[in-house]
C-alpha cells in the first residue's frame, strides 16, 4: 500500500471541531461524506483551509493539498480527496 494512505500516529490526526478524530485520507474521505456544513466551513473557507494544511504537513502528499485550494465546496473536495486515493492505489 502506497506510504501516503497509512494511518498516522496520534500526534499528527486531525481533530475536527465537532471532536472527530481523522488519522489518513481514508478517513478524511469518509468524515467529509458525514460532516456537516458548519464543521466543514469551521475548517475550510475562503481564508484557510485547515485540510489542505494537514494533508501536506502531516501526510505529506503536496500534490493532493494543492488541488484544495481557499473556498473549495464540501463536495469538490471529497471528489478531489477520493480521486486521490484511487491513484494512489493504482500506483
């Protein structure tokens, strides 16, 4: 399995405002299907995206980070974050 899909360990999980707690893409892939509006914008919105952040600092996968630009809606991202998976598996 390709390093960038591992879980990660404690010290590097996103913790969600709603208190959920995401170890790796898989995870993030199935937290933005159920999240709601408010916990998503607490995290991504026209001034940050909290995700991109993560997904490059503590994934380290910059190609998938770049792609979730400022503003992005919920759905391009679980769209972008999905995509990413699937070439990450074929890879």
């Amino acid at each position: 399995m390709n390093n960038l899909l591992r879980n990660l360990s404690q010290e590097n999980y996103f913790y969600l405002a709603n208190g959920s707690v995401i170890r790796g893409l898989a995870e993030l892939d199935m937290a933005l299907q159920n999240i709601d509006d408010n916990t998503y914008g607490h995290h991504a919105n026209n001034e940050k995206n909290d995700f991109a952040n993560w997904i490059r600092d503590a994934i380290g996968d910059s190609e998938l980070s770049g792609r979730l630009r400022l503003g992005i809606a919920k759905k391009d991202m679980q769209i972008e974050v999905l995509r990413r998976i699937v070439e990450l598996l074929q890879s």
